[in-house]
C-alpha cells in the first residue's frame, strides 16, 4: 500500500519503482494544463531540477529525488519544460 501524501525519496537521480508508483496514482495524468496523457505514460520531471554536480561540489541537493519534487510530465510537455519556454512549481505535494 501507498501513502500518497507520504514524501518517498530516493538517494540517487533515478526515480524507483515504488516512487512512480505513487505519482502515477497521485498525478493520475501529465500535469501541464488539460493534458489527458495517462501519468503511467509519461517521464517523472524533478520539478525543481536535480543538480548533478551538488554532491561532488559538497553542496545541497536544490532538485532532491523525493515525491514532493517529482511530477508526471509527457514527453511533449517535459520538453517544453526543459527547453525554458513553460515553468512549473510544486507549492506543496502534488499540487502544481
Ligand atoms: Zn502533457
């Protein structure tokens, strides 16, 4: 069973099985503005983005693996995304 207002986090970037788990039942599709896209089909976006070079610069981790920071996103909208051209926060778990 799954909590879905618990955070999950991870150590690493890559999500686990049991975190999709949860955004998919938490998010249910993409969560750009009236996109259907089921959630199952979609990328997990660390909606404040994971710094890969944090740790070795012995800094904090600002984009953490954990459920409050990840976010079901199609391929589509992770793009526009990660290209700068549509800005999405996450003020408190699962809300966007
Ligand atoms: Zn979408």
């Amino acid at each position: 069973m799954i909590d879905l207002n618990t955070d999950i986090s991870a150590p690493g970037y890559t999500p686990t099985d049991r975190q999709r788990e949860q955004i998919a039942l938490r998010d249910r599709t993409c969560v750009f503005p009236w996109c259907s896209q089921p959630a199952r089909r979609c990328d997990l976006d660390h909606t404040i983005p994971f710094d890969h070079a944090a740790a070795a610069e012995g800094r904090p981790q600002p984009g953490p693996t954990i459920t409050s920071n990840l976010g079901a996103l199609c391929r589509r909208h992770h793009r526009l995304k990660t290209s700068g051209r549509w800005r999405v926060s996450q003020p408190s778990h699962g809300v966007f």
